[in-house]
C-alpha cells in the first residue's frame, strides 16, 4: 500500500512539473488558425470574384474593397458616422445591461416574480425586434433616442436569461450550509450566487454587445441622417457596393473591438476561472 502511495505522490509530483505553455505559445495557438483560415477565404473570394461568376459590380474584389476602406478612412465622415453608431449601440448596451441584470436578479431570486413576470418577458422576446422598429421610431423619432431605444430592445433578453440561469446553478450544497450558519439573503448572494453567476452573466453580456449594434443598425437603416447604417444604405442606392461593404467591415471591426473589450474585463474580473480556461486550452 505504501508502494502504490508512493507511485501516485511520484505521479503527482511529474505532473506538477510540467511546464505550462508559454504566454506566447498560447497567443499563436489562438491567432493562427483563424488567421489562417481568413487568409484562404480572402484568396478563395478573390479568384471567385477576379473569375466573374458575378458581376463586378455586384461582387467586388477584396482587394477593392481594402483600397476603398482605406479612402474611407481619409475623411472625416467615415469617423463622425461611427461615432454615432458607437454611441447608440454602447447607450443600447449599457441601459439594456442594467434592466437585464436586475430583471434577472429579480425573477432568479423570487419564485413569486418569476411566475409573475417571465411569461410576460418570452411574449416580448417572441416578437421580432424589426417589426417593432417602426412603432419605436414613430414614438422616439429620427434622432438618436430611437436607436438606443432599439438596441435595448435587442440586447436586454442574453443578460436577462443568462442572469436567471447563473443565479439557479449555484451550488445548492453550498447555499444550504450557508442558510445553516444563518447567513441573510445579501450574505448568500454576495457571498455565493453573485460569484457564481457572473461567468454566465459575462457571456450573456458579451452577446448584448453584439446585439446592441445589430439595434442601432436596424434603426439607422430604417430612419437616421447620421450613423453607419445610412452610409450603408446610401452606398447600397449608388451601387457601390464597395464603399457598402467597406462600411460593412468598418462595423465589424467596430464591434469586434467592443468584444474584445469585454472578453478582457471577463477575464480580469473573473480571474478564478483564468486556470480553467488555460487548461481547456491546453492540448491534450
């Protein structure tokens, strides 16, 4: 029994002793095969465009499509317009963010308020946020109150469920310790629910960003002067469709930096499950 005692303490001990993958490593890992496979679909697009199975016109060259981005990014336009889709989105996020995650406190917490409100929150969530888009713009108007209003729209319900389902998953051995040692409702969520639900909340609001674009895109689409939405479809009329899609990529680049952003404060506010993460990065 000793023998076998000693074995698993030496295995322990080999194991322990690997070295972990370096930060570079890791970087590389991560980076290089999208960028890869974005390379091969750039390429692909370019021999299916410079073939002409589709008009030029209609499906320019990504390499046309840089050239213009990189006019675009000359004028001061481009960057007023952006300006403005950032502000409607970020305003949609924040405020959808808000009313998620309290709603989701809410009907997490109370069986009462879940029974009472949730139903009534899927109704809201079955009907498609375009269709409401006109009623929305007629009541807030053209300007900017409109779009914000849309993106909240949009971007609330991730928050809202992923709040609700972090806050039930906790552990329930854990809670009812807790309740043993008369800890007060606040104790258990400050101490337990909170902790545990925010990776889920996380995720929920890393889907609300994305979201809260998509709101302010909607609405400028629909009704705006200002915004990349109506850069968009003003280039879309004109049939340049490469300045379209510069607008486009502009956009994307746009929300992928606010992703990115989140993604950081995820792991710099739930750094306890920074080893976890690196060990499901780690090759097997």
């Amino acid at each position: 029994m000793s023998t076998d005692l000693a074995s698993h303490l030496n295995g322990q001990t080999e194991l322990e002793a690997q070295p972990r993958p370096s930060r570079l490593r890791r970087v590389a890992g991560s980076t290089v095969p999208p960028l890869i496979t974005g390379l091969v679909i750039l390429f692909g697009l370019e021999v299916f465009s410079r073939a002409e199975v589709l008009p030029p016109i209609l499906f320019p060259s990504p390499f046309s499509v840089f050239a213009e981005m990189g006019h675009q990014a000359t004028t001061n336009f481009l960057w007023s317009n952006l300006w403005t889709t950032f502000q409607e989105a970020a305003l949609g996020f924040v405020i959808g963010s808000l009313i998620g995650l309290m709603g989701g406190v809410a009907i997490g917490l109370s069986r009462m308020v879940s029974k009472a409100i949730y139903p009534f929150v899927i109704v809201v969530q079955a009907i498609p946020r375009v269709a409401l888009a006109p009623v929305i713009i007629a009541f807030f108007g053209f300007g900017m109150s409109s779009k914000v209003v849309i993106a909240v729209a949009i971007c609330f319900f991730p928050v809202l469920i992923n709040t609700i389902v972090g806050l039930r998953q906790a552990d329930q051995s854990a809670l009812l310790l807790m309740r043993s040692l008369q800890a007060t409702r606040w104790q258990a969520f400050k101490k337990l629910l909170l902790p545990s639900a925010l990776p889920s909340i996380f995720a929920g609001l890393k889907t609300a960003m994305t979201f809260a674009f998509i709101g302010a895109i909607v609405g400028e689409l629909m009704a705006a002067n200002q915004g990349i939405g109506q850069l968009i479809e003003h280039a879309a009329f004109q049939l340049r469709f490469d300045a379209m899609f510069g607008y486009i990529l502009w956009l994307a680049l746009l929300s992928l930096i606010a992703f990115g952003v989140m993604e950081w404060l995820d792991h710099k506010l739930i750094f306890w499950t920074e080893d976890i993460r690196s060990e499901g990065r780690e090759p097997k």
